[in-house]
C-alpha cells in the first residue's frame, strides 16, 4: 500500500474535517486560518475526496 501524501493545504483541509467529523465547503471554508475562495476550498475537497 502506498503512503498518502497531503499538500500543506488538504492536510490544513483534512485536520477540519478529522477535528469535525465532516463539514460543507463553507464550514471548512470558515474554520480556515487563511481566506481562501469559495471555489479553491471546494477544488481540495473534489482532490481529496479523489
């Protein structure tokens, strides 16, 4: 099995998610320390959930 690699950014993605068991693109959006688009947020989504 190969080893999962995260950009800084999904990893910043993915520790919301893991801190809040799931989350829409605006609460993960929100709960980020850098302002980011709407769409950015919702394109590491689509990447992860790939």
């Amino acid at each position: 099995m190969s080893e999962i690699r995260f950009t800084p950014r999904e990893l910043d993605v993915m520790s919301i998610l893991w801190r809040n068991g799931s989350g829409t693109v605006s609460e993960v959006r929100e709960a980020l320390d850098e302002e980011l688009a709407y769409t950015s947020v919702l394109s590491a989504l689509q990447t992860l959930e790939e």
